[in-house]
C-alpha cells in the first residue's frame, strides 16, 4: 500500500514528505540512571497537554509554547470513550486526531509520552473507558475478567496499530519514546482482591507484547514486574526509588496545581513550591519528570469527571486554560528548566557526593575533571539559611534549592521569582447580533426560545412501581433522566385552609434534581461530589385534586476513579410529602413514570435546528426554567481568547455553532471551609493548602476557543435548567493588562539566555540582578502604576510601600519602560538612593500597564 502510492507519487513530493518527517529509528533504551537515545543519556522535562481538552487549532501553539517552557516532551492520556463511542466505531476527528496531535509534536522536534491506559481517570468521564463496556454482559472493569481484558487489549492494540501505521513510534523514527498501559492501580490494588495481581501481570506482558520498541511504564504501581517501569505521582518524588535498581527514576505526574468542581474552593500550588519540587527530583537523581498538567485546558461538552468537576480544567498550570502562559509560573519555571539543562551532562555521567550544609540543608555534586555541578537545598519550612559551600556563602530561602551549574555561580533558585508576573482579565463585549440575522434593527439582538414542558413530554420511556438507577438508565447519553407521578390531594386538608404549606423530601444517590409541581419549579437540590448521597426538602404547592409531581434528575460529570467505580449509582431513592393531614406520605411506591432526556436534545436544540418549535422574540424571558435560547451572534472583536460570561445564568450547558461549550454552573463557593488570604509557598503543599474563592461562583466563565466562530452567522444555544438572564449574556477577551516584576538585591544576576558554566570562570555574583517587564506582542507599557526600591509588599496588582522606600523610583523606571515592549532595570547603586536602609536586602517592585 505504501510503495505503491509512493511510486504515483511526483518525485517533489517524496522528497518534501521526508523532509517533514525524518525517519531515523532511534533506540530507547535505559538502565538505573536514565533513558538512552541511541546511546546518548538525555533529562526529560515534559508536559501534559490532553488533545481533546483544546481544539486543533490550539495544538501548534500550545506545543510551541511548551517548548520555550523549557520542555522537550509532550505527555497526553489516549481517551477511549472520545475514540470508541460505541462499540466497534471509532472516531478520530477534530479534537480526537491524535495522529494529527502527536505529528505537531514531532515536527516542533520533541519528544511524546503516550499514557494509552486506557483506563485513565484523568477527572474525565468514566475514566475515559466507554460506557457501553459496563453494559457488556458480565463485564467488571479493571480486574481479571475476560470481557474487560477483551476490550482493553482490543483498543490498546488498535492505538498501537495507528501509531505504528503512522511511524509515530521512536523505534520507526517518530517521536514517542516512553508509553504506560493502566494507570495508578496501586492505589486500589488492594480493593480488587484475587483478580489484582492476574490483571495487572497480564496487562504488562499484554503491553510488552505490542512490540513497540521503546520502554512502557507503569504509574503508582510498586509491583510492576522486571520489564516494565514503575513511576512516581505525587507533590513530591525526590525520596521516590523504583522497585528494581536497573530501573530509572522517572515522575510521570508533577500537580503544578490541582482540579476543581463546582461549589468548591479554587486551589493553587505557588510556583516556588512547584520548583523546589522540581529541583529537588533532579538533585536527587531523577530522569523523567512530567508536568501533569502543562496545559489543563477545558472539559467541552459532558467529558467532566467527578462528579463535579468543573467544565474547566485549567490546573493552574503554566500555560492557562486560554492558551496564555500563567506568570510567573512558566516564566519562573522556564529559568528551572534552563538551569537544569545547563547540568544535563554532569547529572548524568557522575555519581553524585551528598554533603550536609547544616541542620535540613545539603547539597549534592556531581562532579569531574570536566564539570562540576552543585544543587544546594534548604528544606527547612520555616528559617531561611545562609550555607557555606567551597568556601563561599549563600542564602538559600526557606523551602528553597539554588542550581549551581559550576559549583559557584548560582543561577536558580527555587523561592526567588526573578520572572515577571501579571494580572489578566477577562474584559467583557456583550453579544454582537450578526447582521446577518435581523436586517431591520442591526442593533437588537434577537432571541429564539423553548421552553420545555416539565414532566413527561411525548411518549413515556416506561413506568415503574419503584425507582430506578439514573445512570443505568440514561446510560449516560443525556444528562436528565424524569421521574414524574401524581398524587391525590383531599379538599380537607389542613394546608389548603390556611394551614402551614407541606414539604417534599427527596433522598437521592446524586447529583442533582429540579423539583416540579403541576410544571412550576419548587426547588432544586445538588450534592457535594463523588458518591454522596442528598437529600432535599422544599414546601411546595399543591391544590386540592389531581398534582402532577415531576422531579428531574441530573447528573454532573460521572465518576472518573475509585475501586469499581463503574458502578456508582445515582439518581432518586425517596420520594415523600410531609404536612398532610395523615402525616408523612411516602411515595416511593406509587407508579412513576420514567421520561429519558429532554425534548430540545432529542430535537436538536443544541444543533439550532429548525424542527425545535422556536419562539422569536427580542425580550427573551428571564428567571424561567427548562428554557433553550438561541441567539446569532458575531465574534467578539480582537484575537484575545474568548469565554463566555455566564455569571447571571443559572445552570446548563451551551454550544456555539453545535460545538460542546459544556456545563455551565456559576455555583457558589460556601464559607464553610476557610478560604486563606495569603498563600505561604514553604511547606508540604496539600490541595486543600491555598485556596480561594470563598462566596465567589467557582466558574463564571467557559472558554470558547476562537476557531470555533464564524466570520459571521454563528449559533449560541443555552440551555437554562432553572432561570437566568440571557440578556445578560456577554463574551469576554482574556488580556494581560498588567505586568509586574519584583526582585531582590540577592536574587540571582545570570542572564541565563547568554551564560554557560565554564570551570575556570569567575564567580558573577557581583553583578546586580534585574527587574524585567514584557508586554503581550504588540502591545507597550504605557504607564508605570508602582514602582518602589526599597522593601515593598504585596504581589502583583496589590503591591503597596514598605517603610523603606526610594522617592526616585518610579521616575527610574519610567525612563527605562515607558513605551517599551519590555524593559530591564538593573537594582543597582547608581539607579536608585545610596545607603537606602543599611543593612537590609532591598528590593524592587514594579507594576505597569500595557496597551
Ligand atoms: C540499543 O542500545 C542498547 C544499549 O544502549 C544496545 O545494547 C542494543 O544493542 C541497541 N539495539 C540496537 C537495535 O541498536
Ligand atoms: C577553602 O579554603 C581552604 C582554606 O583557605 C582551602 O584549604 C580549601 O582548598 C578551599 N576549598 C575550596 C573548595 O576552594
Ligand atoms: C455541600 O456542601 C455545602 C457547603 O459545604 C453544605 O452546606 C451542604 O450541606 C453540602 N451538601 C451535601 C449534600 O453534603
Ligand atoms: C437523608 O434523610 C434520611 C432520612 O431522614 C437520613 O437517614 C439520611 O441520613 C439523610 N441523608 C443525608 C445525605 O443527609
Ligand atoms: C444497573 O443494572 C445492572 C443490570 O443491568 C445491575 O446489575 C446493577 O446493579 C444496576 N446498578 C444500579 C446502581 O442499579
Ligand atoms: C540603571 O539601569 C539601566 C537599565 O538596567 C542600566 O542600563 C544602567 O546601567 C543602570 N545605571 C546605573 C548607573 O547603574
């Protein structure tokens, strides 16, 4: 097949083809120390960038990024329920080209990690296994069971078969070098009982089998037999051994952040924290370190985990789920990565002497005749230190590592942020009417709505004396799933003469539910997160007579991990009305009648389509349940990245041009758990340490990647569950609006674009270190909002005078900056007030604006 299509191929075109796509087999080996690439021992710095969490049109970018990161590998998972929706049809378009993915990789000329699982958990839906599976007779995931292994080894083999089709793999000239099968089944190992140990040896020689000429690895797995690599997941790994000593250590998960679900706090990890981590994994002999994630990006449409987990998946990472690199998280990382590979050589062909420095300090060398490389650790969580290290002194910050490429010149340090930071907002443009669509009032944006019927609509699915379990039911094609009945209220009831109102109670698995009465909403009640049951209780009102009482259930991303998670129930499980004359009525039992999704999705609402009976209108309702709006907009004005404002909806989910935009839920963050004010980086880092957003909703916008507007004509559809004001709808633009640098008279002055580590050199601390400014491309700064030397405090858009401070500081930078790009101002005598508080280390913070 190929030689023939490259024999009526023009001469041109082969030869351009190979130059695209170089084919030199490389051989992947490794031995305790590192990966081998045709002999050659080689750091990986890489990062995690899930293809269908962006669009195609954000890969070129999002990978060229990661590169001037300082990476030179991409991490993904490989989503089985993205590729095989149902069984046997696979998909492997759009945002699911993997083929596409890993090429743009291999042609910025790095290196891939695949992690085909393809269990995966990942907070993606079902842990990224199809659905169907669950329903295959006689099928339990993830154990030693015949219809699992089956289809496990079937997709795996399919993935495998793709990749060598496409020459994607190391050993045929392709990119990928490293691959794992499961994932992190050592934390549940245990749960598995008997079918444990079986499944996961014949997962690895199932893997091993696949001949794909570079190493597998297994994460979080310390009975990984002998061929296959066992890998580290954590905030930490430097203490981290594989359990063989012919292996590598290798960290396939680095959480430069964390995950978040609606309702909940927003968690961040401080980029000196993320560092020191960093550091010290290299310090202590690791090889392979990922960033999981590099670029978290967004959950389009219902691929959300959980449940819970929020439509965005931004993680905090160093690039932000826009695209944008986060400062100064990728820039402080970016100089990391630098340092280390400034050390590259020496780590890997000397053993390293370990050398204390004093209580919780050390330093480990690696050292020849040729080099010597030095990484000083302070790990103390609270005193910073001053170490003497071959005669020479050096303050190293609490919780903090400095990178020493010749053993005296300090590049790096963890804790000492020599990157600019920022501030990015999300400007708000509200909906632009395409002209296309109202040609009398090019102004007014018009309106078609829906509005469900609450209850059932058409045909009933089926009925039932009792209930049902909603996802066993829904199987997960719709998020709804209706339990209608309706009950018989005597004209002699207390309530109906000015007696207190009665009350439904509802006991439910998850994860939400609307409460209808003869089609008015009463009440919504949700959960919490995975598993956990909830009960909700509203008055309601009835008449005397016939009550129709529908209740619709939700469910909110499904579970992603946990032992046997595929069998995590939810939906309704009591159903009781209390303040009736007789008491507590439970009907539980009475004849429910069970619809399956809403009428707009079977429709094709979400499509726009003109069999829904749209209603148009330039007043659209406000605060009405059930209701789909659709509206024809422009793009917003600008290239800057686009999410799309939904603080004054309700909940629902939303499609631009039939493309997921997914659940939107500006949920309310309780006060309940404390938020902090201000985030200490020192210290063991927990998710639950910095976080924010108490009484804030915990997602107000949802990314709408650019690619998916039209120039003009574009469908907006919003499905509202419980009321909003779509007039209030708007897009906004992600834009660097101000930059900031704050460094101090003891940061590190190597300018690592220029320097290399030479022996015989001088030691450069001398010089003064810098404060660096850049705008976004295009833009200049156009005025310096605050600049103080001296000791100032705060962080970026809060910075505010210490009692030390330089009148003439502000005038000195607005002579380096103003109408620059970017700008360095160096923190030295001659720029700012001599003998400016004797005795203490001085620093400058600087804040402008760019336009
Ligand atoms: C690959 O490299 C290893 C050691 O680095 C060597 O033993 C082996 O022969 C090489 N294989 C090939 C096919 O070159
Ligand atoms: C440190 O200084 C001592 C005494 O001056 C000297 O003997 C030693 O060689 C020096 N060590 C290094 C690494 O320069
Ligand atoms: C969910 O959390 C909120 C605030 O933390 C709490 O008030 C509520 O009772 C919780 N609901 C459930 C079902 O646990
Ligand atoms: C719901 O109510 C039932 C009955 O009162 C109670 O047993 C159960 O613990 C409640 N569940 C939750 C999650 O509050
Ligand atoms: C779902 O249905 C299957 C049978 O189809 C049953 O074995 C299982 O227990 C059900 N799960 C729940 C949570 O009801
Ligand atoms: C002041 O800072 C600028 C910008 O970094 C530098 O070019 C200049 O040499 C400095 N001036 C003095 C007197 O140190």
């Amino acid at each position: 097949m190929e030689l023939s299509l490259s024999r009526t191929m023009p001469i041109v075109a082969v030869v351009l083809l190979s130059l695209l796509a170089p084919c030199f087999a490389a051989n992947v080996t490794y031995d305790h120390r590192s990966l081998i690439i045709d002999g050659q021992r080689k750091l990986f710095i890489s990062a995690s960038i899930h293809y269908p969490r962006s669009v195609p049109g954000m890969w070129p970018g999002l990978v060229k990024t990661a590169k001037e990161g300082g990476a030179n590998m991409i991490e993904s998972y490989v989503f089985w329920n993205g590729h095989e929706p149902s069984q046997g049809n696979y998909y492997f378009e759009d945002r699911y080209d993997l083929v596409k993915f890993v090429k743009i990789v291999q042609n910025a000329g790095m290196y891939m990690f695949l992690r085909i699982g393809p269990f995966v958990a990942a907070e993606w839906s079902y842990g990224g296994v199809p659905i169907w599976l669950h329903y295959v007779p006689g099928t339990v995931f993830r154990t030693d069971n015949a219809p699992f292994k089956y289809h496990m080894k079937k997709f795996l083999t399919y993935i495998v078969n793709l990749m060598k089709k496409e020459k994607l793999f190391a050993s045929q000239g392709g990119p990928i070098i490293l691959a794992q099968v499961e994932n992190e089944y050592g934390y549940n190992e245990a749960y598995y009982g008997k079918g444990a140990k079986p499944y996961i040896m014949w997962a690895a020689k199932m893997a091993v089998s696949q001949n794909i000429g570079v190493p597998w690895v297994m994460c979080k797995q310390p009975d990984a037999p002998e061929f296959i690599i066992d890998t580290c997941n954590d905030f930490y790994c430097d203490q981290y051994a594989p359990n063989s000593p012919k292996k590598p250590k290798i960290w396939t998960e680095n959480w430069p952040g964390w995950f978040k679900t609606f309702g909940a706090r927003d968690p961040h990890r401080p980029s000196e924290d993320v560092a020191f981590s960093v550091a010290r994994f290299f310090q202590k002999g690791g090889c392979v370190h990922n960033y999981y994630m590099y670029h978290g990006g967004t959950n389009f449409g219902r691929t959300n985990g959980g449940p819970f987990i929020t439509t965005s998946y931004d993680y905090e990472a160093p690039i932000d789920e826009y695209g944008l690199p986060r400062f100064p998280k990728w820039g402080h990382l970016k100089e990391l990565h630098k340092s280390i590979m400034l050390c590259e050589h020496a780590l890997l062909n000397s053993e390293p002497t370990t050398l204390s420095l004093g209580p919780k300090a050390e330093a480990d060398v690696y050292a020849s005749s040729e080099f010597c490389v030095a990484f000083l650790a302070n790990t103390d969580d609270k005193e910073d230190k001053t170490v003497q290290f071959r005669n020479m002194s050096y303050n190293l910050p609490a919780w903090s590592v400095s990178i020493l490429p010749d053993c005296k010149n300090e590049v790096f340090n963890s804790a000492k942020v020599r990157s600019p930071s920022s501030v990015v907002d999300m400007v708000p443009e509200s909906l632009i009417p395409s002209a296309s669509s109202s040609d009398k009032d090019p102004k007014a944006l018009e309106w078609e709505i829906f509005t469900e019927k609450p209850g059932l609509w058409g045909k009933e699915d089926f009925s039932l004396n009792s209930f049902v379990d909603h996802i066993n039911t829904t199987k997960y094609t719709t998020d709804y799933l209706w339990y209608t009945t309706s009950i018989n209220v005597a004209e002699n009831e207390d309530f109906l003469k000015g007696g207190s109102q009665p009350y439904l109670l509802v006991e439910s698995k998850g994860h939400g539910l609307h409460a209808f009465v003869n089609q008015m909403l009463q009440g919504s009640g949700y959960g919490n997160g995975t598993n956990v049951p909830f009960n909700f209780s509203a008055p309601i009102s009835l008449k005397a007579g016939k009550n129709d009482i529908a209740i619709l259930s939700l469910t909110v991303g499904i579970q992603n991990a946990g032992s046997h998670y595929e069998w995590v129930p939810a939906g309704l499980t009591t159903v009781k009305i209390k303040g009736l004359n007789k008491g507590i009525l439970d009907i539980s039992g009475y004849k429910w009648t069970y619809k399956i999704g809403l009428e707009g999705e079977q429709l094709g609402a979400p499509y726009g389509q003109k069999s829904v009976n749209w209603v148009s209108t330039t007043e659209p309702p406000k605060n009405q349940p059930l209701t789909w709006y659709k509206a024809i907009v422009d793009p917003p004005t600008g290239n800057e990245p686009v999410g799309l404002d939904m603080i004054h909806m309700g909940k629902g989910l939303a499609w631009l041009n039939g493309q997921p935009i997914g659940i939107y839920w500006p949920r309310l963050v309780s006060f309940e758990d404390p938020c902090v004010k201000e985030c200490d980086y020192r210290g063991t880092f927990k998710p639950d340490k910095c976080v924010t957003g108490c009484g804030e909703p915990s997602q107000r916008w949802y990314h709408v990647p650019r690619s998916w507007f039209k120039p003009s004509g574009n469908i907006l559809v919003i499905l509202e569950e419980v009321g909003g004001d779509p007039t209030k709808v708007a897009f906004s633009k992600r834009k660097m609006s101000t930059v900031c640098s704050s460094v101090a008279e003891d940061y590190p002055s190597i300018d690592l674009e220029s320097w290399k580590p030479d022996l015989n050199g001088d030691r450069s601390q001398d010089k003064a270190p810098r404060a660096h400014l850049k705008c976004p491309d295009s833009t200049h700064i156009y005025a310096v909002n605050f600049a103080s030397f001296g000791n100032p405090v705060g962080s970026c858009g809060s910075y505010s005078l210490g009692d030390c401070h330089d009148p003439l500081s502000k005038s000195v930078v607005e002579k380096a900056c103003l109408n620059k790009n970017e700008c360095a101002i160096e923190l030295t005598e001659g720029n700012f007030s001599k003998n400016l508080c004797p005795g203490s280390t001085r620093k400058l913070a600087v804040e402008a604006v760019c336009r």
